[in-house]
C-alpha cells in the first residue's frame, strides 16, 4: 500500500453497539450568566494609573 492508502475491509462491518448505556454529555448543564462583581478602595484614576503602569512593563 502507498502513502495514504487504507484496507477499505476495515472500514466494513464496523459493529456499533447503540444499545449500550452510554451517558450523554450536557454541555449546559454548569452554564452561568457570567456575571461578576469586586469592590475596590481605589479610585478609578488609581485604577487607571496602575494599568497604564502594568502595559508600560509589557515594553520592556
């Protein structure tokens, strides 16, 4: 066989057993509204000031 090839007898009769008991995955089942909130003692030109001063480390 080539590069690339496949015995087309593996793909045959592939038994698949769907009665088996098999848990579905509920993707939404820990899903939340994203919601959060933080109380801070610094004003929001403090706030300010130290992002500008964390992006200027980033240059360096």
């Amino acid at each position: 066989m080539g590069f690339g090839s496949y015995d087309e007898s593996e793909q045959e009769n592939q038994n698949r057993d769907e009665d088996e008991d098999v848990e579905a995955v509920n993707v939404h089942e820990n899903e939340t509204d994203g919601d959060v909130a933080f109380e801070s003692n610094k004003s929001t030109d403090e706030l300010v000031d130290q992002l500008q001063h964390m992006k200027g480390d980033d240059d360096e």
